[in-house]
C-alpha cells in the first residue's frame, strides 16, 4: 500500500477583525425578525448587503428580493437594504401604502444628515464616493439633483470646478480605501481651503479596522485571500490594501470553491479575511478547503477589538 505523500506546511494567518459589521448584523436582523414578527413573505428592494450567500439563507427563510418598489404588492412590508435610499424611495413606499423598514446601517444615515446640515448652511457639497453604488445613490438622492457631486478620484478632485470655493463641503462613502480618500481630500484642502469637512471621519469604523487587520498581516503573507463579493466596495477595497501592503498576490473569492489552488501556487503563509457582509460561515469555509491541501497552523492577528452594535427599529424591537 503506497503511503500518501504529507500535505507542505502552511500558516495561516487570519486578520481580526474580519468579516460582519454591526450594520451589516443589524441589516439581517432586520429581515429575521420582521419575518418571525410577521411570517413570511417579507420582501427586501435590493441585496440587504451584498453577498448571495446572505441573500440565499434569507430567501429560504422566506425573504423575497426586489429590484424596485413596483414589484412590491400594495400593503405588503418591505425593507429597504443597509446601504441607504434616496428619500424618493420611501415616498414612494408610503404612496403605494407599503410597510416599511429602513435598514440603512446608523453610520451611512449620518453621512446623510451631514450631507443635510450643509445643505440648509447654503454650502454645495462634494461627496467622495464611487459612481453607481447604492451607498452613493441613497446619499446622493438625499437632496435637490445637482446639489452633490461626486468625485471619484484625486484627478476628479483637481478638476472639479465650483460655484462659490467659499461655500463648499464634502462628505464621503462609508466604504472606502482610507489612503485613497485622504489623497482626494489633501488635494480638495489645498485647493478649497475653506471647505467644511466631517466633524469625524465618515469612512467607518468596521472599514477602517479592517482595512488596518490586511495592512497587518500583507507583508508577512505569500498571498492574501479575500472573501467577499465582487460588488461590495468594502471587500474590494481590502484586496486593493492587500496589493499596496506588499502582496501582490490577493484575491477574492466568494465561497472556498472559488479558490484558484493553480494560481495560488505553493505559498508557505497565506493571509484570510472577510469583508463587512461576508459571515463566519464562509471564513470556516475556506479553512477547511486549506486544511484538505495543505498541513495548516492558524495564527490570528488582532488589529482592533470592536464591540459596536446598533439597536432595531423601534418596530422591531422587544
């Protein structure tokens, strides 16, 4: 009988913190709850947060996702997802007498009513953010069309022309890289120097920590593995991290079956994290795929401690 050849030694090293945030926790409890509270069906406009593995347990649960309101039957209840909707939604939601929950995480309501206060001050607001996302979509529709404009980049920064350099305040997405964003703001200090910024940080803290866990663990690490989904800002910032934090090889991935092993190669230490909507479900997952290929030690490296956590509607609680 021919013995199996021993499995090559590997370390992994696991950033802490990693994966849900206490948005993200309360987003899905959101949907948990309203469905116990009321059975099912209880229906959601868009991915509460963006991983399919989430969003499949809740459907199964007996939550139904939707694009857009009009998909909603009159007087049912819906939630609307963690990452904010413009006010056109919701008075949408009250003309078509639905019932609804905000779900929106309390860190992404604060940029909007920051966005707000500029507003009422007379001041056109900049928000730092990328085009398209949901996050950007619900901050931006918070006020008159054209009153926020969007920058991307420090080269948007550069070029970006205002009415009056006097009256001028920038807000940003909950989600972004932390160095990015300070380059973007550095430039629109310099050029502006009158604009008004956030009384704290908007980028928050579960992005912030995480980003600081990668930067941790990416120099020690052969190759640095990311689990997340491809369109959740905050898991695609962490890879970006991972890159600039002398990894070149990260990845993301959404589930253990989506590990490249090929492309992986034979790394000695292989850096794991998860994104803000990415469960431990998912992060146990992808342990168990590395211990069937290689001999495994887990390290943990702890950037921060988190003990943050957001109440329910008051709908929902109790």
């Amino acid at each position: 009988m021919t013995e199996r050849a021993p499995k090559p030694k590997l370390t992994l090293i696991l950033a802490s913190p990693r994966g849900f945030c206490a948005g993200v926790d309360r987003a899905i409890q959101i949907v948990e709850t309203a469905i116990e509270k009321f059975g099912p069906p209880v229906y959601v406009r868009h991915e509460i947060v963006h991983n399919r593995f989430v969003v499949e347990t809740l459907e199964r649960k007996g939550a139904i996702f939707v694009e857009e309101l009009d998909e909603v039957p009159e007087g049912a209840r819906v939630i609307f997802s963690a990452h904010g909707v413009p006010k056109s939604v919701p008075e949408a939601a009250k003309a078509r007498e639905l019932i609804y929950f905000d779900a929106t995480c309390p860190l992404v309501s604060k940029v909007h009513v920051e966005a707000e206060r500029h507003h009422e001050r007379g001041l056109d607001i900049i928000l730092i953010g990328h085009a398209g996302h949901p996050e950007v979509i619900g901050t931006m529709g918070q006020l008159p069309e054209g009153t926020v404009r969007l920058v991307e980049t420090v080269a948007d920064a550069e070029a970006f022309e205002p009415r009056d350099p006097a009256k001028l305040a920038f807000v940003t997405q909950t989600t972004l890289s932390i160095d990015d964003t300070a380059e973007i703001v550095a430039v629109l200090r310099r050029r502006f120097p009158k604009i008004v910024g956030p009384h704290k940080e908007d980028i928050c803290y579960a992005t912030t920590n995480r980003q600081e866990a990668v930067k941790a663990i990416a120099p020690r690490a052969d190759a640095v593995i990311v689990i997340g989904a491809p369109n959740s800002s905050n898991s695609m910032r962490l890879v970006e991290v991972a890159e600039r934090s002398g990894c070149a090889k990260s990845m993301l991935v959404q589930r253990a079956a989506d590990i490249d092993w090929a492309a992986l190669g034979h790394p000695r230490t292989v850096g794991l994290t998860a994104g803000a909507s990415a469960p431990d479900v998912l992060v146990d997952e992808v342990i168990a795929a590395f211990r069937e290929h290689f001999d495994v030690t887990v390290e943990d490296v702890e950037a921060a401690r988190e003990s943050v956590q957001f109440k329910l509607p008051r709908a929902l609680a109790g």
